[in-house]
C-alpha cells in the first residue's frame, strides 16, 4: 500500500512537471531579466544612501574637530589670561578670547537637530565658559591672577572635549 502510494505521488508530480513544461509563458525568458534589473536598482539605491549618510558623518566630524580645536585655543588662551596678572598682552588676549567664545557659539548653532543633545551640551558650556572666562577682574587693569580660574577652566574645557570626542 505504501508503494502504492509512493508511486501514485511520482506520478502526479511527474504530470505537474510535463503540463508546466508544456504551459510556458511569453514572459517566463524576461524573468531573469528583470531580476537583474530590480537588484541593481536596489543595489543602486542602498548606495547611493549609505554615501549619503557616510558624507553627512563625514561633515559633522570636521564640524566637531573644528568646534574641539576651537575649544583647545580658547582653553590656551584663557589660562594663559589668568595665570598671569595684568599685563601688556592682556587687550590682545581679551579680544581673541572674546572673538572665540563668539566664533564658538556661531559653530554650535550650525549643529544639526538631529544632534540635539550634542548642540545642548556645548551651548551650555559656551555661556558657562563665557561666564567663567569674562567674570570677576575681566578686562581690569586691577586684575590679579587666579590659579584657581585658570583650573576651572581647564577642567570644564578637558570635560567638554572628552565629551566631543566620545560622540565623534
């Protein structure tokens, strides 16, 4: 009985393949062909969007290097303001200080929304370093040094920069 059955299974398979064979369509040759022509175009697609998004990671990359390397001269500068009292080059030191906290804030308003919390954390440091750097005897021809500013400084600079870096 098995066998029968086996053999009545070939055999119904069999006139399924002869009648298949026997029925081919007009488009059955084009099928390969529009296969190739669907994947390329997938392939096409998926390209032309992960270049995209590898050029627009590209670009906030340098944006961020720019904005770090800002941060490391503004860092320099300031220190070098606080760690010495009132000297010839202070009037210098104020104006580029000034000119980069500006420079700064300009940077991180070119900070796309999609970096929302990245663009938050580096306004909040630029008003607290503007805060920090231009308090107290700024621009005072009275003004004694702070070793302790300058540490201050250096320190909120050293913790946004880890922060940068950790988002690059």
């Amino acid at each position: 009985m098995t066998n029968e059955k086996l053999r009545v299974s070939i055999d119904l398979l069999n006139a399924t393949l002869l009648r298949q064979e026997n029925n081919v369509n007009v488009f059955t040759p084009y099928i390969p062909i529009i296969a190739v022509i669907i994947g390329s175009i997938a392939a096409y697609c998926f390209t032309r969007y992960h270049w995209s998004y590898s050029e627009k990671k590209k670009i906030e990359a340098e944006h961020l290097g720019k904005i770090s390397t800002l941060i490391s001269d503004i860092e320099k500068i300031s220190i070098g303001y606080w760690i010495e009292a009132h000297n010839k080059d202070d009037v210098e030191n104020e104006i580029y200080i000034k000119s980069k906290i500006k420079l700064l804030a300009k940077y991180v308003k070119n900070i796309g929304k999609e970096q929302e919390s990245k663009k938050n954390d580096l306004n909040d440091f630029a008003s607290n370093l503007y805060d920090l750097v231009t308090g107290d005897d700024f621009e005072s021809h009275n003004r004694m040094a702070s070793k302790s500013k300058a540490g201050l400084i250096s320190f909120l600079c050293a913790d946004i920069l880890a922060n940068i870096s950790s988002h690059k």
